[in-house]
C-alpha cells in the first residue's frame, strides 16, 4: 500500500476522489491526509466562492480570478473542497 500513497496525492484527480478503501482502521490516518485539501487550495476556493458571490450579486454570471475565467461549476467545486475540508477536520465549521 505504501508505494501508492504519494502517486495517489499528486494525482489524485481533484475533486472526483472522495474517498478510498481501508480494511484496518489505523489506514484511515495514512488515507485521510491525502485526502484532506492542503491549505493553499482552501484558501483559493475562498477566493473564489467570495469573488464569485461579488459577481452574483453585481448581476454577473461568471468572473476572472487570477486571469482564468470562474462560472458555476468551478464555483460548486470550491464549495464541496470546502466542505470537505470542514468534514476532514482541515478547517473550523465556520471557517
């Protein structure tokens, strides 16, 4: 199992992989790391959930962040890399 874990963090295909088997419990602390979004990617989704909010309520439907274009589905993402985060212990409920 071990040779996988650091392939699986730098691949591991974004906001698709939500979970991965273990028959131990002990592999859920090897596992959820790699899981958990890094802090740089928390703070990006913020940047954008709030730059995306702006837009919204300016009558917008999408913005540019960064120089890339930010719609809907790009917005969602941020949202569920949030909440996972929330539900991995990686940030405060209301953070």
């Amino acid at each position: 199992m071990r040779t996988g874990l650091p392939r699986t963090r730098g691949g591991r295909g974004g906001p698709a992989t939500k979970a991965k088997s273990a028959v131990p419990p002990e592999h859920a602390a090897t596992i959820n790391p790699l899981l958990t979004p890094r802090k740089a990617e928390v703070d990006r989704a913020r940047r954008i959930l709030g730059a995306f909010a702006a837009a919204r309520a300016g009558g917008e439907a999408r913005i540019e962040l960064d120089g890339s274009p930010i719609e809907k589905p790009l917005a969602e993402r941020a949202e569920r890399r949030l909440r996972r985060a929330k539900e991995l212990g990686a940030i405060e409920e209301g953070g």
